[in-house]
C-alpha cells in the first residue's frame, strides 16, 4: 500500500469552494478500484487548513489516479484556491494489514 498525506492551505475566501471540489473528487476517487481510502480533512483550529489522505493499493494506482478526468477537474479548479502550494508526503503501510487484521 502506498499511503499519501497531501496538505493544503487554502485562501480564507475559498474554503467553501474547495471542500465542495475537494468532496467531490473524493467521491469519485473512491470509485477506483486502486484506491482503499481517500478522506478529506479539515483542521478544527485553522480552518483554511485540510489534509487529503489518499490510501492506493499499490504505488501504481496513485499514477493511475492522477490519469482520471476527475482529478483533473479537481486540479484545475482548486489551483487559484490554494494560499501557497500543496505538499504531499508518502507514506508505507506498517499496521494494520491492507486487509484490517493484525
């Protein structure tokens, strides 16, 4: 499993707008069959502040993700949301198992 933490600092005036676009390619995203999991959070202290956690089943479902109409609608109309670029960290899945058991 490949597991990605995407942070986004968005302007105050487009919060709104971004969960909208942001929900909506989560939906669609979960849809995938590579995809296990792909939340959209938001900070409770600094609401401009989200956390996209997009969990693939493997490294290539995450390449193939990014190929979807989708995510690039997703891209394109958050691009001028967005206070300062994203970040992404990857991450490798320890525990628990891709199946949820120890």
């Amino acid at each position: 499993m490949l597991i990605v933490h995407v942070f986004v600092h968005v302007k105050q005036d487009q919060i709104e707008a971004f969960k909208e676009a942001s929900i909506e390619n989560a939906k669609n995203s979960i849809k995938e069959p590579g995809i296990a999991r792909f939340d959209v959070i938001q900070e409770m202290d600094d609401p401009t502040r989200f956390l996209l956690v997009e969990v693939y089943r493997t490294p290539e479902d995450s390449g193939r993700h990014k190929e979807t109409p989708h995510y690039a609608k997703w891209r394109d109309t958050v691009a001028d949301m967005m206070a300062e670029p994203r970040k992404s960290i990857k991450y490798k899945n320890i525990f628990p198992h891709e199946k949820g058991r120890g």
